[in-house]
C-alpha cells in the first residue's frame, strides 16, 4: 500500500468513526450505500443489499428521532460508547479495501493487520466524538440557552453536511 492507499483508508477509518460517535447508525448507512466498481469490501457489499441497507437507514431515521427524547441516555454512558466504538470499527472494515485472493502465511498476517488498525482507528475516533459532541453540545445550550431539540437539530444538521462530503 502506499502513502495515498494508507492516508485515504485511515483518513475514511477516522472521519466515519466520528460521525459513528455522534450518531451510531450514520456509518454503517454510508457503508450501506450502493456504489459501484470491483473496489468495495465483501461487507460493504452485505451492507448495500436492498433490505439491509433499508433496515439501516430506518435505525438511523429512528436514532435522529430518539436523540431528541429527554429520557435517552446520554451517549458517553458505557453501553452507548460500546455501541458507538463498535459501529465505529464496522464501518472503518466495511469501507476498507477488498481481501485478496491467495492464501500465505505472511499475507495473512498482513492482511489481519490491515484490517484491524483501521477498525482501532474507527472505534477510537467513535468514542472521542462521541464525548467531544456530547460537550459541546451542553455547551451550546448553556451559552445559547438552547432547547435540547434545538442542539439535537443543530448536531443533526453538522452531521448531514459531513456525512455530504464522504465517499465510502
């Protein structure tokens, strides 16, 4: 792999991983989605069937909807973080690049390898997302007086332009 391959996949590990720390479900919908060429994971193609891609854009629907409940819990409690790390790591192996086909013992490893670093890197950038929107957005509404909905939306609308701007 070279410089441009690794700074691509850890850069797509790291941005994904941070929109899975704000909302869970918005990684695995962009791995969901369909896209065409012989460049995309055995995952992500399991990911872009018709009824799975379906079932996770309504998770997602469903999660925008949730985080605006008083009753949730806030996501840096430990399941949330669990969640969100692990969605973090799906995603960053989802997007990643196709295995190859052979089979040798260092390649293995290689391969192994390649796909657990960029996995690390998703769940971690989950898990630091996850705390750093959560503060910012009680932040924002201490500063701005904001409702809980209004910071929802905000958070909701920040998250939509980046999600815009990432291929998968």
């Amino acid at each position: 792999m070279n410089a441009r391959q690794v700074k691509d996949r850890y850069g797509r590990a790291l941005a994904l991983g941070a929109l899975c720390g704000v909302r869970s479900m918005s990684g695995p919908v962009l791995a969901s989605q369909p896209r065409s060429g012989a460049g995309r994971s055995p995952l992500q193609r399991q990911l872009a069937k018709p009824a799975l891609s379906r079932v996770l854009a309504t998770l997602a629907a469903a999660e925008l909807v949730a985080d605006k409940l008083p009753f949730v819990p806030p996501r840096i409690q430990l399941p949330s973080l669990l969640a969100r790390a692990a969605s973090g790591a799906l995603t960053a192996i989802a997007v990643g690049r196709p295995r190859r086909r052979g089979w040798r013992l260092g390649r293995q490893r290689r391969e192994l390898r390649d796909e657990i670093a960029p996995a690390l890197v998703g769940a971690v950038a989950a898990v630091a997302s996850a705390g750093a929107a959560y503060y910012l957005r009680q932040a924002l509404k201490r500063r701005w007086r904001l409702t809980s909905l209004a910071g929802g939306l905000l958070e909701d609308a920040v998250l939509l332009l980046a999600a815009s701007r990432l291929r998968t």
